[in-house]
C-alpha cells in the first residue's frame, strides 16, 4: 500500500521531475522506471529495480519534504546494493539529453 506521502509526492512533481519522468517512463531507455518509490524509511525520486539504479534530482524536492539525514540515506541504499546517480533539476531541464545519456551510461553497467 502507498502511503500519503508517497502519493503527494507523485502527484506534486516538480517541473524537473515531470521533464525526467516523461522520458523514463516511456521506455526510451529500454528499462522500466518506477517515480516517487519508498526503500525501507525513504522515498527514491526514481529507480529502475532491475538494474538496481536510482536516479535522484538535486534540490528537486521543497525543504519541508527533505528526507532525513542525506548521507545516512546514501549508505543504506548503498548497502542495499542500489547505485545512486544525482543530477541537477536545472540540467534535467536545460540539456535533458545529456541527462538520458548519463542514465544509459549507468544502466550499462552490471548492478
């Protein structure tokens, strides 16, 4: 089951959010993509499972939604086995290209 907060963020996205979100989920990357997707405490901007990547957008979420504790996050999805790619909204919106390029780059290597 979703929780509230889950379904807030999904349907609050960002401008960024919704430019990334149109690309991945249309398969163009030859890979399904899930938005807004809770891992143990947290919510992941967006993750391809099979591949075990998660793509998070910097600065793309309001301060009074920031998740608890950045780096503490970043180990325990690390320790997971999840590889986590940050890219900036404004590049997201600015060069969406080079956005999908990385995303690829990253989907190529083996989780």
């Amino acid at each position: 089951m979703v929780s509230e907060h889950v379904k807030q963020l999904r349907e609050n996205l960002t401008d960024a959010e919704l430019r990334l979100w149109h690309e991945v989920r249309r398969s163009a990357l030859g890979h399904k993509f899930r938005r807004q997707h809770p891992l143990g405490e947290f919510t992941v901007g967006f993750i391809c499972l099979a591949q075990k990547l998660i793509v998070e957008l910097e600065d793309a979420q309001p301060a009074e939604t920031e998740q608890p504790n950045d780096d503490e996050r970043t180990l325990w999805l690390q320790s997971q086995g999840y590889r986590i790619l940050k890219v900036g909204k404004d590049e997201v919106l600015q060069n969406i290209e080079t956005v999908l390029q990385r995303i690829q780059d990253e989907l190529k290597i083996e989780p």
